[in-house]
C-alpha cells in the first residue's frame, strides 16, 4: 500500500507512559511514510485514539474521543488502543463507531494490524480523507435534531451511548493481561518536547491497590532491557536532548522481574531495586546527557543506602515524586498501598538530609470510600507536617 497518500492524527489520554507510546506509534506510521496531521486539523484517513481508564472521567474522555473521530471522517478508520479498551473491549465491539480495537500489549504492532484490516476491508483501502467543504454542516440545526458530530465534548457525555453508523464490529486485538507477557519493546522516535525525553523503561504492576484498575489492563510487571534504553537514550542524545526522564508504570519495580524477586522481598534490601540504580548509572553515562530525572516512586524503595548509591550520580535531578494518596494509616491499608505514614515520613526525612536542595511532590486521594472526616483531618496534619 501506498502509505506516503496517507494521514494520521493521534489524540493521546493519560500518563506519560501512554504518551511515550503515543510517540512510538506516531514514530512507527511516520517511518512507513505516513504523514502526521493535527487531531483538529483537515480530516485525516486514519485516527487513533490511546486511551485511559484510570478513572470514570478517562473511559468517558476516551468514548468521547471515539466518537469525535468518526464525526471528523466518517471514512477514516479509527483505531481506539490502550488501557480502555484493554478494559472495555467487549463492550466496544458493540460500538460501531470504531474499526480497530487494539490492546497495550500490541501498540507496537499498529502497521501490520492496520495492513490486516486493510486486507479484509478493501474498500477501505483508497479511501481518502473528505475535505471540509465537503463534511456535513449542522450549526444551523436545531438542537434536538444535531448529530453527535456537531455536539460539542461536554454535550456527548448525554449521548455517549448514541452509535454513529460506520463498520461492523470491529476487529479486536487484545491480550488477556493476566498472563505473563514480555516487554513490549517500543522506541519512541521524533517527540514534541524540545527539551527533554521521556523514556519508558517499565511496564505493569504487581500491587493491586484496591481502587485501582492499572494491574488488571497493564498486566504484571516487566522491564526494559539496560542495553536497549541505552541505545535510545544515546539516540536522543545524539538529536541534541540533555535530559532524560526515566518512567514506568510502577517505576520501583524496575529489574525485579530479571531476578524473579518479590518485591516484598525485595524492599526489605538495603537497595530494594539494584536494576534501577544499575539503570540510573548506565544512563547517567550516555554522552551527551547531563540531566536525569525519575518517575513516580514508591517511598519504601528509599533507603539510606540507596540515597546514597543517588547522591553518587551527578547527572541525577533530586525531584523526588513519592506516592502518598492518603495520610491516614487507616485508609492507607484500605487502599491496599503496602506503607505507613512513618514509612513515607522516613523517606521524605532521608532526602532531605542527603540534598541541601530537594524537591519532594506527591499526589493524595481524598473522598476515599469509608474515609471519615477524622481520616481526612490526619491527612491534612500529615500533609502540614511534610511541608
């Protein structure tokens, strides 16, 4: 197929891990000749959408992006991948708004899935994008009567369960998750950050917080391989990048997996994860990188001779983004998060002592079933005490 007459947009929902493989799927159809276009610009002849599911705000964004893109060209063939559809793909083989329904463990194989379906939809094969000029013009329609293309984001979230008429049912391309998968490998390619790169090194989770859906779509834990990280950094490097950020879905279980450790196990190490500190070095040597960053960590991967193992690197920004989510111990076993407060106080109290300057971020859930106003109160003090 002649993809070099071809255009894709993406619109990208969700974490930086999603938007590392965003890139990698823009990266992919780029390399094949494809010509990447605006999400709101002229209507392009294949669109995808990577969505989230880590709240009931991501799916309905993510049905409503679904939607959009079909209202855009109802010619195009809209690809929906990621965690909602990993999560929801039975319920979206009803949606006929949708041709491809592609799970996390396939991202990195849009092109020949997309060269699938173009071999059992031939005549979608030369279709071409509509111009505007051409696209149905409802603004003057009354309200009542207006299609869900004309419906602005807000107005669908009331007829997100309409169905625009498009393809059969679409063809699915997921995994089931709860089995052991590889790393999928992906390489991101050219990026929209001038600045710097996100890497992703690490995919799954092994917790199972108890209001959390990420293990059961991302599937258990597994790493990137040191060597293959390297050689992107180094091609980032290369392309003039100086800073890297280093990120995963649970980042503290980075290289566990090539050990088969436990991770309870595991942080009960004086370094609880010797392949991440094995990373951080490697990359930290890369010519040409002068700055490291880390993504969200779990405080009991913060030891004192970790931080040590730390301070040793010059490259490493200390910007340390510890998960907290409540700080009541009540709730924080309701959660099912594996720490106490006095574990996240010890963390913080180690940083500090080890950096003249820190930065210390943190995210908190409040509104938690079962949390009382008592709970919510020790969160605010524990909050207040941090500082």
């Amino acid at each position: 197929m002649d993809y070099f007459k071809l255009t894709a947009a993406m619109h990208n929902l969700g974490c930086k891990v999603n938007a590392y493989e965003a890139d990698a799927m823009l990266e992919e159809l780029r390399q094949a000749g494809v010509r990447i276009v605006p999400w709101d610009g002229a209507p392009a002849d294949i669109y995808i959408i990577n969505t989230c599911s880590v709240t009931n705000i991501a799916d309905r964004k993510s049905r409503q992006m679904i939607h959009k893109a079909r209202s855009m060209n109802p010619k195009a063939v809209v690809v929906a991948v990621g965690c909602y559809v990993q999560a929801r793909a039975a319920e979206l083989q009803e949606d006929s708004a949708v041709d491809l329904l592609i799970g996390n463990q396939e991202k990195g194989r849009l092109l020949p899935i997309l060269e699938e379906y173009w071999a059992a939809h031939p005549e979608k094969r030369e279709a071409r994008s509509m111009k505007r000029e051409n696209m149905p013009d409802c603004r003057g329609a009354a309200a009542e009567a207006r299609p869900i293309a004309c419906q602005r984001d807000e107005e669908m979230s009331s007829s997100e369960d309409q169905r625009v008429v498009a393809s059969p049912s679409p063809r699915c391309y997921v995994t089931d998750m709860a089995t052991a998968q590889p790393y999928a490998e992906l390489w991101a390619g050219k990026i929209a950050d001038q600045g710097r790169a996100f890497i992703k090194v690490q995919d799954g989770c092994n917790q199972f917080c108890s209001y959390c859906i990420i293990p059961f779509v991302r599937g258990r834990i597994r790493s990137r391989s040191v060597e293959d990280t390297v050689r992107e950094v180094t091609d980032f490097a290369k392309r003039g990048y100086h800073e890297v950020v280093l990120t995963g879905i649970h980042l503290s279980s980075y290289g566990l997996d090539f050990d088969g450790m436990n991770y309870e196990y595991a942080m009960n190490r004086e370094i609880p994860s010797t392949g991440l500190l094995r990373l951080i070095r490697t990359v930290a040597l890369v010519p040409g990188i002068e700055r490291v960053r880390l993504g969200s960590l779990e405080p009991r991967i913060i030891t004192e001779n970790f931080v040590e193992a730390l301070r040793q690197i010059p490259e490493l920004c200390p910007h340390f983004h510890l998960s907290l989510q409540s700080g009541s111990d009540r709730i924080l076993k309701a959660m099912n998060r594996h720490y106490d407060t006095a574990a996240f106080r010890e963390a913080v109290r180690l940083l500090r002592a080890s950096w003249d300057e820190v930065a210390v971020t943190t995210d908190v859930i409040v509104g938690f079933p079962g949390e009382s106003e008592e709970d919510f109160d020790d969160s605010c003090r524990f909050i207040e005490e941090i500082g």
